[in-house]
C-alpha cells in the first residue's frame, strides 16, 4: 500500500501531550494499536509537513474540476 493507494481501512488518531512531556500520535484501528511519540520540536516540524500537504492537495483538488 502506498500514499495513493486508497483503501477503507478506518481507525482513530489521538493526538496529545504526555506526561513526559513528549507529543504522542495514537493510532487505534482493527489489529493496530501504535502510539507514537515525539519531542516538541519533531511535533511542530511533522505539524509543517501536514499544513504543506494540507496546501497541496487542496491545489490539487482545485486542477481537477
């Protein structure tokens, strides 16, 4: 499966702090149960990278009508 692949895989996605001081990433599905955590400064550099393809995929929506 890659980033075009559509499938109907759902799941759930938590995003918050812990206690540790770390921003963690949980995602809970069927047979998936993955928190992932990350110092601050990862979260806001994963946080750019989600804004930029948020942009990009909205100026690819745009093409196609």
């Amino acid at each position: 499966m890659g980033i075009n692949s559509e499938n109907d895989v759902a799941a759930n996605l938590q995003i918050g702090p812990t206690t540790l001081g770390m921003v963690r990433i949980y995602v809970e599905g069927d047979g998936i149960d993955l928190p992932l955590d990350f110092d601050p400064d990862e979260a806001e550099d994963i946080a750019e990278e989600l804004r930029a393809a948020a942009a990009l995929a909205r100026k690819m929506g745009k093409k196609k009508r």
